[in-house]
C-alpha cells in the first residue's frame, strides 16, 4: 500500500466500500447531531482530511458552508472537479504550526473521518483543530476501532484521553458501524466533544 494519498485520488470515489463507510459515517453523524433536521443552515463546517469530498457533498445542503481541507493535492483536484455548491476545496496543511488560514476558523463542526489515525501527532491535531471551534462547536472523527494500543485504529481509551486532553466537553465514543473485508469485520468508532 502506498503511503501516498494523491496514489488513492483518482481511484477514491469508484471504491465501493470508501462510498459506504461515507454514508454510514454520514448517517451516524445525523443521528447523533440532526443535520438533515434544518437547524444547521447558518453553520459552517471544516471537513478536515475531507480526501475527495464524500463526506462534505452529503453535509454541503443542509449548512451554510463546508471548507474541506486535505494535504493531497490529488485529492483536492478531485473534489475541486466536482465543483460542489457550498464546498471550499483547499489544498493545505493547517496543522503546520503556521496558524489556519483566512476564515479557517470560527466552526461550528469540525469532521475528521478516516483521517485521525494516520496523523503523526494525533493529540497535537485534535488540540489545535479544537481550537478552531467556536463556543458549543461540535468534533467528530470516525476511525477504525482497535482493540489494543499498537493495533491498526485507534482504541476508545485513546481517543476519549485525546478528546479530553484537547479541552472538549461531553465526550462520548462508541462503535457506531462495522464494515467487511474479506470475511472479516471491521468496526468503526465515532468519538464526540464539544468546546466549551
Ligand atoms: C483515508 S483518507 C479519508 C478521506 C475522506 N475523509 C474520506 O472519508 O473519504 C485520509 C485523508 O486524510 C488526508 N490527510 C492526512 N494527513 C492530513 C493532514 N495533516 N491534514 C489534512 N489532511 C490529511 C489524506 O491526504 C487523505 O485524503
């Protein structure tokens, strides 16, 4: 497997399981949170990671604006393409210690899905992306769940001590789907916080 994500880009959207862990990360969010219910209008998203777009095409309709945000040039070439109303495709590294960019802050929803455990500094990524929340804003990242420290995902333990230590209230984390590979299962967590 490459450890490229512009390897990935032309190929992200016609996978079908990526297609699927979207929906399913889409509807848990809704469950949790009532995107779809329209109190949402006048808020504005980053999508953090946003790879392709998936994730903000499906939020983009029911909030004011979604900036997705992705280091994979390749990636943002994607989404950009599809010219999506209400989506800011930026190709950017807002966690490179030189501060989020123009209007990169001031979020009433920060997504991370598929993206928290590939980070090198997952802590230091939360902190900072819980910085840029306003007041009663809202984190949600969906990762692989692992059952051990070490394992590929992160465990529940680790993203709640993470959530926590980056300052956010009302944390919950929980499996909320699982997907199948090969025969096999693979549980996905949603973890939640909200600034304070
Ligand atoms: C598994 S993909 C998930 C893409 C998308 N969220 C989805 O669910 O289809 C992980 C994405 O995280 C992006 N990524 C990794 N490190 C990042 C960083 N520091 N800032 C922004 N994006 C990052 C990669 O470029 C890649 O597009």
């Amino acid at each position: 497997m490459s450890s490229d994500w512009n390897d990935y880009a032309d190929g992200w959207d016609g996978n079908s399981d990526v297609r699927l862990y979207a929906n399913r990360a889409f509807a848990a969010l809704d469950a949790f949170a009532g995107i779809t219910g329209g109190g949402w209008h006048d808020k504005r998203v980053l999508d953090f990671g946003c790879g392709t777009g998936l994730l903000s095409g499906k939020l983009a309709p029911h909030v004011q604006e979604v900036a997705a945000v992705d280091t994979s040039e390749r990636m943002i070439a994607v989404l950009a393409g599809k010219a999506l109303p209400n989506v800011r495709a930026l190709h950017a590294d807002i966690l490179d210690g030189r501060g989020a960019g123009e209007g990169l802050r001031g979020f009433d929803l920060i997504c991370a899905s598929s993206v928290c455990s590939f980070l090198p500094d997952y802590p230091g990524a939360v902190a900072q992306l819980a910085g840029l929340l306003n007041s009663g804003g809202l984190f949600v990242q969906w990762d692989w769940l692992a059952r051990d420290r070490g394992g590929s995902g992160l465990t529940v333990q680790q993203v709640r001590d993470v959530l926590h230590q980056a300052g956010l209230d009302g944390i919950r984390v929980e499996q909320v789907f699982e997907m199948g590979s090969g025969g096999q299962a693979m549980p996905v967590l949603m973890g939640t916080g909200s600034r304070k």
